[in-house]
C-alpha cells in the first residue's frame, strides 16, 4: 500500500533530510486523526532509518473524561506498537493564570517544554501540522494584519522541531487511517465555532473552496513561495545588521534608512522580538518616525526605550531608577564567572595566571585590552553604571567620562547602559574603552582578570 500521505510524507523526508540516521524522536500525539496517522507513518518507516521512537502525550486538565479516554488511547496505541510512552499532566488553567496568558498558550509552552525534554539535546520533535493547519494559519494572520512572515505558513522545521505531514492534507490523512482501518479520537472542541481557528476552518475554508475547488493546491505553491521571500529578506537583514554595527551595540541610522523598507522593518522588529516586547504594526510605524525624527520611543512602559541620537539608533533598556550595581563574587583560574547586568547585557568574567614575557606584547593587542591586573584591585569590585564625579586613567591623563566615551566614538544615549568595573578607590575598566592605565596588564602582572560583554538576547 502506498498512500498519497506516504508519497509525500517519504519525499519530505529526503528532500530536506528532516531526521539523522538512528536518531532520537519524541512524536508529540494527542491521539486525534494527524497525530496518530504520523505515528503510525513514523512507526512504519523507522526501522529503515534506525529512529528511536518514543509516544508523548499531555494531559491538559480541561476536558474531563474526555482528555482521560484520549490518554488511555494513546497510552494503548503505544503499547500496540511496542513504543516507550511518556504521558505527562499539567493544569493548563492554572499556568495561564499563573503566567497571564491565554489558556492556550500556556498549554502550547508546557507541550513544547515536555516534547523537548523528552527528545533530549540530541533529539528531534516530531509534530503533526499539516497543510490545512498551515492555510488556516495563513488566514487568520490575514485577518490579524502581520506582515510577511505570518504569511509564509507554519515552519517545516524549527531548531530540532520537525513537521513531516506539512504537505498532506487533513483529507489525505484521513484516507491513509482509514487504509489502515486505525481508530483516533475526536476532541469536541474543534467541533465548537468558539475558537478562532475553528471559525476559519468551518466557514472561510469551505468558502473559498467554493471558489477554487483546489484551493489547498493553489496555498501549497503560493506558502513556498512566500517562504523564499521571507528567507531573503532574512539574509538581507543579517547582512546589513553586521555592516551597519556600530559603537557598543548602535546601529548606523542613516544606514538603516537608506535600506529597502522591507529589510530596514525587519531589523527594527528583531530588535523588539530579542527582547520579547510587543510587536505590531503599530509599534514598527512609531520605530520608524523615531527612526526618521530622531528622539526617545517609549515601549509598553517596561523601561525599554528605542533611542535615536545623531547617526546611531538603538534598544536601550533604562529604568528610572537605573542598573543597581552587582557584586563581583571571588574568581576562580578554572570557571569563569557570567553575570547579568541588565536585561540586554551579561559580563563575563575570567582569572588568568602570568602570561610568558615575550607573549606579552601579542595579548596585549588583543585580549589585554580588557584585563584588569588583580595586585591593582583594592577591596571588594562591582559592576555598575557611571555615577557623578567618576574619572577614567587614560595614559598620563584622569578624563571626565563625557570626555573618554567622547574620544572613543560612543554616542551619548548609549553612555548611560555601559558597564564599569570600579573597586573602593575608582574605575578600573569601561565597556568601550578598556582597562584603565593604572590598572592595566604589564609584563609584571601575576594574576588578571579578562572582562567580556555578551549581549544577552531572548531565545
């Protein structure tokens, strides 16, 4: 027997290489018709590819005997195929409230962290979206307004998320369970016109077959499509993101405006998605007058600012109180220390023994520039933000800070967010200029420490 959902299902497969050879795959089933007809399309093929298969399934404590008889189900459907099963119960409720989101978001986020602890680091995540879940995502993005992105369909493939039916239809699973003569379950809510996606699916989908009786063909050559366009203005981005880099994390503004609007949005929105801030149309339009304009954009009240001064543009995080200071805990040769300093920041920390006379020169040049010689310390250390009356040792000379970040190029709205390290008597290193001249590393040094900023982004 060789269904239409197998011809596809084995052509995916090849073609974009979705699973290494004898690897792990949590296969996420809820026990309706998708689910099972992937895990009995996976159960089939695996022995060909030496897969280790194990059955996950989340119990979300909101349907009663009804979410009971679907995890028996598929508890059973497991043991029917002699595959490992891990059930796990949460109160998607309860983390809803406890998180303040939707009940469905909460109930996705636990899923995910389930099937991705279960997979392992190693391991895949096998779900079954397929191209009907994909054009009724298509659509009621349409409908929210979003730009391209939410245009392209759900993804194929996400880190080590794998979505082998993505081009099968829900019509074509159907037929291969039936072939199969394999029973699934039917969770009454999507029977319900309550939900958006159900909306879409009972009333604008059957419409617009009405229309084009192979509208599902016509989406599964337009989302490819789609896809490619996005990918580009996705490596544009990146392109231009390492090009227009500036100062401590800036970017160049008359750069970013002379971009196509389509990649200069896309970089503007990935400033706000690292840092998992509200994105809409509305908030890229006021970025972009900022952008254009110059000034301060307040985001959401959260103490996010997008800041324009000059020719640099940046996301600075600035709460009216300011960064509190952090303590600089003892520092080991064997582990380095990484410390937050804000949400938008992490320090790094390394002990370094003497290094041999004759490297010192090449060090210097290099990772020197931000050590600190540990005989220079005095007392306790912290890192903190500039405070009045500061100086910095510069050769022979104690400038201002206004005066060093000034010579160094940084402009003035990023001097606020940058790090110092200070002990009991002043400044010992500056994000942006280095290490100060009296605490710097010579060739007498016994022990120093290496200091590095991470920008710390939001998976």
């Amino acid at each position: 027997m060789s269904t239409t959902l197998e011809q596809k299902a084995h052509s995916a497969l090849q073609q974009y290489s979705l699973f290494r050879q004898g690897g792990r795959i949590a296969v996420g089933v809820s026990g309706g018709a998708d689910s099972v007809a992937l895990l009995r399309f996976l159960a089939q093929v695996s022995g060909q590819f030496g897969w280790r298969l194990t059955v996950c399934h989340v119990h979300h404590g909101l349907r009663g005997t009804e979410a009971d008889r679907d995890e028996q189900f598929v508890r059973c459907l497991a043991g029917k195929l002699g595959l490992p099963c891990a059930v796990r119960r949460i109160d998607a409720a309860a983390l809803a409230l406890e998180n303040h989101t939707s009940v469905e978001e909460a109930g996705r986020t636990a899923r995910y962290a389930f099937f991705a602890e279960t997979a392992g680091e190693e391991g895949f995540v096998a779900t079954a979206h397929t191209l009907d879940d994909s054009i009724e995502t298509v659509l009621m993005n349409l409908v929210r307004g979003t730009g391209l992105h939410g245009l392209c369909g759900i993804p194929r493939t996400r880190g080590n998320i794998v979505r082998p039916l993505l081009d099968c239809t829900r019509a074509e699973v159907e037929d291969y369970l039936a072939r199969l003569g394999q029973p699934y379950c039917t969770d009454s809510t999507n029977l319900s016109d309550d939900y958006t996606r159900n909306r879409v699916r009972h009333e604008i989908v059957p419409r617009l077959c009405e229309l084009n009786p192979n509208f599902s063909g016509a989406m599964a050559r337009l989302l490819p499509q789609l896809a490619a366009q996005w990918s580009l203005t996705e490596q544009l981005a990146d392109s231009a993101a390492q090009q227009l880099q500036g100062a401590c994390g800036a970017l160049h503004r008359q750069g970013l405006l002379a971009l196509p609007e389509p990649v200069c949005d896309r970089l503007l929105l990935r400033l706000l998605e690292q840092r998992r801030l509200p994105v809409s149309t509305a908030v890229l339009q006021r970025m972009k007058a900022t952008l254009q304009n110059g000034g301060r954009l307040d985001l959401a009240g959260r103490a996010w600012y997008f800041a324009v001064q000059d020719d640099y543009a940046a996301l600075l995080y600035q709460p009216a109180g300011g960064l509190p200071p952090v303590a600089v805990p003892p520092l080991s040769p064997k582990n380095a220390v990484i410390l937050p300093f804000s949400p938008q920041k992490r320090i790094k920390l390394t002990l370094c023994n003497k290094i041999v006379a004759k490297q010192y020169e090449k060090f210097n040049i290099s990772l020197l520039k931000n050590a600190v010689d540990c005989d220079k310390i005095i007392g306790n250390s912290v890192l903190r933000t500039r405070a009045a009356g500061d100086r910095f040792s510069s050769g022979k000379k104690l400038l201002s800070f206004g005066e060093a970040w000034a010579a160094a190029g940084i402009p003035p709205m990023l001097r606020p967010t940058l790090a110092l390290l200070a002990d009991e008597k002043g400044i010992l290193w500056a994000e942006g200029l280095g290490s100060a001249a009296h605490a710097a590393v010579t060739e007498k040094t016994e022990q120093f420490v290496i200091i590095e900023c991470q920008e710390d982004k939001t998976p």
